[in-house]
C-alpha cells in the first residue's frame, strides 16, 4: 500500500522542562485527593499532522531487530482471548516459547501482559495488580525503558539463582515487547512504529511516572521532522510486532525505541526480558562494547525508599544504579550512555519534581494483593503501570 498520512501526538518541546521534569502521578484513593479536580501531572502533548507512515509489507530496506528496533513475526497463538488468570499464564508460556525459537534466546522470562481496548473507561479506581486489568490506549509517543531503568528492572524480575546464571561476561541482555491484535484484520487505528535509525537522542525527554509503589521513568519522543514511522496494513493476529526497548548490545537498534500507541485497537501487550549468548560481547570492563539498549520497562527506578519524605522521595525518584546488589551493579557498568539523552552536568541546578509534594512514599498492597490507584471519571487513556 502507498504511504499514508496521519497525525502523531508528540510530546511538546516546552520551555517548561528545562526547570521542571515531566511526570505523571497514579496516586492511591485518600482522603482529600480528587483526581478530577487536582492536575497529578504536567505533560503537555502536541499533535503533528500530516506524518508520513510507510507500510512495513511495501519496506524495501532491513526491518529487523537488529536494525529499526522492531520486527514482524508470524505466528498463531492457541489464545483467542484473555478472560481468565489461567488465559494470563497460558498466553505467556506461548509467547516465551515463541520468542525463545524466534529469536535464539537462551532464556525468557514474561513479566507483564496487559490487555488494552480501543475505548474511553469511566471508573473511579482499578486495581494495577489485577491480571485481568484492562486499559485503554497510552498517550504520545513514547519508549517504556530509559538508560537508567534497564539494570534496575532486571534485578527487580530476575531471582538470586538467575542472576548468577547469566550476569557474567558473553550474555546479552534485552527487555522486548510483543503486540498482537486481537481482531481478525485490523483496519482501524494500527500501532505505529518508529525506525530507531531515525530517533536523536536529544529527541528523547525522560519522564517520571509514579505509582503506588514505586517511582519510573521513561522516555517521551519530541517531534523532528527526520522521524520514519511504519505500520502494518491489514495486520492479523497472527502477525504479531515484537520490538526492542532495552539491549546491552551497542548499537541505535538498541539505544531508543520510541512506539506511538494513541491509535489502538483492541490487542495484547506483553513484556519480556530474554538473554542469550553473544561471543561478541566482551567481558573484560576496560574493553566492554556492551552498550545499553532495551529490554522493556521504564523508570527513574532505584528501589524506593520505605520512607514518605521528599529526601526519601527524591532517591527513589532517580534512574540510578546505586541502590543496586554490587554484582549487580558492576554487570551493568560497561554499557555506555552514547547515544541517549545527556543528563544534567554536576553543578547545575536539578529540575524541579513537583510530584515530590503529593507521593507520601511507597505503598504495599492490600492483604488480598490489591494495589488500588484513584483515576478520573472519564479517561481516554491507559498506563503501563508494572512494567516501570
């Protein structure tokens, strides 16, 4: 099919962000707190219209992993639909099973699936730790892992004996995320996805995003002209996208992959985290080529402190290392910041994090495993609230 026309909602390059960091904050109900009436962030989008979107099944050039950040697999999974917890596991065990063949992965782990339709949701509270739970499309174009937040979550979803399985020298390390449509031919409103060839890294703004119990980050794409999106015409269930969002292999594949997922239609969305070996990776920490790319989350994560005070607040809010296990820590040392986001030089005056004075601190589910998060009445958006 030609190229096609459409608008994409960007993120607005704001005077506001040079003193104040972006963010969102999904607040648990209290007393006091209304989110229909108390703005929880400061997110100032902007719709660009007129975008060139080229049809991946028309692309001439390499679409690969390895090369735009995101390919298109064929497979048809045994779930027609997620209605049970038992759907949840099945679904994941199908999708590790197909990413473990597909891409030569020495071991996968899925550590989120959500679920998202195509419609606004009226409803007061939900329950982010619900499996069932399900969304609506997320706002502006955005990457769910920074620099920052790749090492933090693999420690977060990986357990002690895995840990010193692969965190040594020749296995790399990747966060993905895989999507597929759940109607039989998707006509209207695709995934768009940007070639990561095409991102700059001063196109990308960190964002905080705050939940109950914990503090992310990630990445929202400014617009620029030079931007090649893609999409899939008539794609089926069967076709289904997986792409990059962190990966300790240098290269732009790996560094940033901004998605645009304000037009959605009914789908799956699934996060995985998958090793493998890679004899070009050095292991030797004055030679490392390790650099950091995706692997699927996002965050300013460092662990968040149990206590609800500002200095408590402002560690956790850091995309930092530092709170990390040392073996931890010294695994992920060797992945090079070039081509991400500058951070702010020493010395200069930090961004103002205006969320810092309505989080009272982490808070731990109910004893029935509930972790309930106050929304508006009227939303037209979901969240990615487990994946930071």
């Amino acid at each position: 099919m030609p190229d096609v026309q459409a608008t994409i909602e960007y993120l607005e390059n704001s005077p506001l962000y040079e003193t104040e960091k972006p963010y969102w904050c999904l607040l648990p109900p209290h007393e006091g707190f209304d989110p229909n009436k108390q703005r929880v962030d400061n997110l100032e989008f902007e719709l660009r219209p007129n975008i060139t979107i080229s049809d991946i099944r028309d692309a001439k050039g390499d679409l690969t992993l390895e090369t735009s950040g995101f390919q298109v697999l064929s497979h048809h999974s045994k779930c027609s639909a997620i209605k049970t917890v038992e759907d949840v596991q099945a679904y994941k065990a199908e999708t590790e099973t197909m990413l473990r063949n597909d891409l030569n992965a020495t071991f996968v782990k899925c550590y989120e699936l959500r679920a998202r339709k195509n419609v606004p949701f009226q409803r007061e509270q939900f329950d982010i730790n619900d499996p069932l739970l399900v969304e609506g499309p997320a706002r502006g174009a955005h990457n769910d892992v920074t620099y920052g937040s790749g090492p933090v979550i693999i420690n977060r979803h990986l357990s002690e004996e895995d840990k010193s399985l692969y965190m040594k020298p020749g296995y790399r390390f990747r966060i993905v995320n895989t999507w597929r449509s759940l109607v039989p031919v998707l006509e209207d409103r695709p995934l768009a996805l940007c070639d990561s060839r095409s991102v700059k890294p001063e196109d990308l703004m960190e964002a905080d995003r705050i939940i109950p119990d914990r503090i992310g980050e990630v990445y929202y794409l400014m617009f620029n002209k030079d931007h090649h999106w893609y999409w899939l015409e008539k794609q089926t269930p069967s076709e289904p996208f997986v792409f990059v969002m962190y990966d300790t292999k240098a290269g732009d594949h790996a560094r940033y992959y901004p998605i645009e997922i304000a037009k959605l239609s009914n789908s799956i969305i699934i996060i995985i985290m998958y090793f493998q070996r890679d004899n070009n990776i050095t292991g030797n920490s004055g030679e490392r080529d390790r650099e950091w790319g995706n692997i699927n989350s996002k965050v300013e994560d460092s662990s968040p402190s149990s206590s609800g005070s500002e200095s408590g607040s402002a560690a956790a809010s850091e995309a930092s290392t530092t709170q990390l296990p040392s073996s931890v820590r010294d695994f992920f040392a060797g992945v090079s910041a070039v081509g991400y986001p500058q951070k702010q030089k020493t010395g200069t005056t930090a961004r103002a994090q205006p969320w810092k004075k309505v989080w009272e601190g982490p808070q731990k589910p109910s004893e029935d495993g509930k972790l309930l998060v106050a929304c508006p009445k009227r939303c037209d958006y979901g969240i990615d609230p487990i994946s930071i």
